[in-house]
C-alpha cells in the first residue's frame, strides 16, 4: 500500500500568477497528494468527490453553499467524480469574504446561488485520500 503524501517542498507562488488563476480557474500548486486551485465559482449543479477532501477559502464575493443530502439525478462522469443538478436536504451556509469550509471525501456539495454577486472567488485545497 502506497502511503499518502504531502509534499515535502516549499511551494511559492507569487500574487501575479494566482490573480491570473483566479481570473480563468486553474490549479497553482499540484504534486503528489495537494491540489491547490484559484478559481471563480458561480450556480452550478452538485458535486461529489469519492477521494478528494476540500477546504474551501472565500476570498471575494458570497454563495449559498449546500453540503451533505442526497444528490439530485447523480451521476458519474468520471472514475469517483458524481455530478448531479442538485441537493435535496442537506446543510446551507451562507458563505462570504473571510469564510472557510472544510468538505470531507464522499460529501455532495453544491454553489446553490451565487446572485447576490454573480460569482464567488476562492482557494480550494484539495488532500487526496
């Protein structure tokens, strides 16, 4: 069994490259098992992520964010990665500038509405299982 591993570099990368990720969505760190993605998130349908824990840090505008329920019409697009067009249940929180929201693996989790802005910028750091 292969063990699970962090990087054991230091990664720097500086504010020109992550605004420009932010702008179009695109991972700026990627090795072994973190994935760190600047991106713009806006409404969209659900997700769900069999291997992949998330934390989520807002940096710029607000959401209504759903984690947990049952998925609405799932299904699976690719080895372990669900999507759906919903929630049904589930928890809402009310996400904004400042806030973080950790996901464990296997939780379905929606940007249920982004209007209020138009769309939500934040960091997601993805731990793979």
């Amino acid at each position: 069994m292969n063990a699970i591993r962090f990087p054991n570099r230091v990664h720097y990368i500086n504010h020109e490259t992550v605004s420009a990720a932010m702008v179009k969505g695109a991972r700026i760190i990627e090795e072994d098992a973190l994935t760190v993605i600047a991106n713009r998130g806006m409404q969209r349908g659900a997700e769900m992520h069999a291997m992949t824990n998330h934390v989520f840090i807002i940096v710029d505008g607000e959401a209504e964010f759903v984690t947990g329920g049952t998925m609405i019409e799932p299904r699976e697009i690719s080895p372990g990665q669900t999507r759906g067009t919903g929630i049904d249940g589930g928890v809402t929180h009310h996400l904004s500038k400042g806030d973080v929201i950790a996901i464990p693996a296997n939780t379905p989790h929606w940007w249920k509405d982004t209007s209020k802005t138009g769309s939500v910028g934040y960091y997601a750091v993805n731990f793979a299982q």
